[in-house]
C-alpha cells in the first residue's frame, strides 16, 4: 500500500507541465485565483484512476501480473532516469510557453487545469503503473478503488498547490536551476526505489516461489 503512495508522489509531484506552471502561477502571484485550476487537475486524475482501474483490474490476472510488473518496473525506472536528466529553465525569458509569466494569470480555472492535466501525456502515463499493477496486487477493486483514486486525485490536486505555494513564498529566487535540480534526483531516488520493490515482490518473488 505504502508503494503506491510512494510511486503516485514521486510521479506527481516530480517537474512536468502542470507543476511549472503551478510555479509560475506562484511566483506571478495568482496563488488565491488557483483553487480551482488545482480542483481541475485532481478531477481529471480520479477520472483517469477510475476509468483506467476498472478496466485495467478486468484485464490482469496472476500470470499476466509477473510480466506488467517486470514491464513497470522498466517503465517507472526510464522515467526516473528522464526526470534527473530533466534541464530546467525557470528563466522568464525562456521560449516555453509555461515559463512565461504573462500567461499566469489567464491559467488559474477550472477548466484550464481540467483540460490541462487530461491532455498531458505525464498524467497518463503515471496513472498505468497504479491501475494495471499496484491496484491488482493490492486486491484494490469496486468500492476500494475509488476511495483510493478519491485519495490519490487529492494528492495529484495538491502538486501544482504545493508548487504553487512554493512559488509564492519564494518568488524570483526559485528560479535557481539547482534547486529543482535537486528536487528531480530526490523524485527519481524515489521512483527508482518504488521499481525496485515491485520487481522483488511481483518478479522475483514469484518467479522463485513457482520454480523451488
């Protein structure tokens, strides 16, 4: 259970899209407009964990587990690897259109972070490994599932909250490239170590068990 926290805050709440615009949002000072731009990326997670665990629980069964697991451990493991060798520019001047502030103030809605976080290709790949490995392993299903994608939603609505918090209380000074340099290798330590669990517990464990 704890890995799937785990896992669902390293993937979350690493640098992406959503997150640096939440920053960006902070660091203009639009954080008391951005409730609901947050309330939109958790909705569009628990719409993604409920639609993609049913489905995905349907689908695994207990020889199919061992080979997603060893495919997920690859998948959360590349993209640990991207995310500390991700190059961050917070600079005001950059040429991406998140780390410009004079778009800030026109992203803080709803809609804006609903349609955001559907669209962005990072919330659907986090959402894989939870919904078609984690959740299966746990026995997580009906009812269960979505008090677990309810939780899960709240913690993918508090990362652009929480970098929008960060933002606002540090304002200019975060636009120092170490600092998220270093919060990317402490997210990719994190998802490296989730990976690994899952391969000894739903790899190892059972390749093992069933040759002995």
């Amino acid at each position: 259970m704890l890995g799937i926290v785990a896992y669902a805050l390293g993937a979350m709440y690493s640098p992406g899209p959503v997150n640096l615009l939440g920053l960006n949002i902070g660091i203009n000072g639009q954080a008391r407009q951005s409730v609901g731009f947050c309330l939109g990326v958790g909705t569009a997670m628990l719409a993604y964990l409920v639609v993609l665990g049913w489905a995905g629980a349907a689908w695994i069964d207990d020889e199919a587990l061992i080979v997603v697991s060893a495919l997920g451990c690859g998948y959360i493991i590349y993209l640990a690897t991207k995310i500390a060798r991700t190059s961050v520019d917070l600079s005001p001047h950059s040429n991406t259109d998140v780390n410009r502030p004079n778009h800030a103030p026109r992203l803080v809605s709803f809609r804006d972070g609903l349609v955001m976080q559907l669209l962005n290709p990072k919330a659907i790949v986090a959402t894989l490994p939870i919904t078609t490995l984690q959740f299966p392993a746990a026995g997580i299903e009906g009812s269960s599932l979505v008090v677990w994608a309810l939780g899960l939603a709240m913690l993918a609505a508090g990362a652009p909250g929480s970098y929008i918090v960060m933002g606002n209380f540090v304002g200019h000074r975060i636009k120092s490239v170490g600092i998220i340099k270093y919060f990317n290798w402490v997210m990719a330590g994190l998802l490296i170590a989730v990976a690994l669990s899952i391969g000894v517990e739903h790899v190892w464990v059972p390749l093992t068990s069933t040759t002995t």
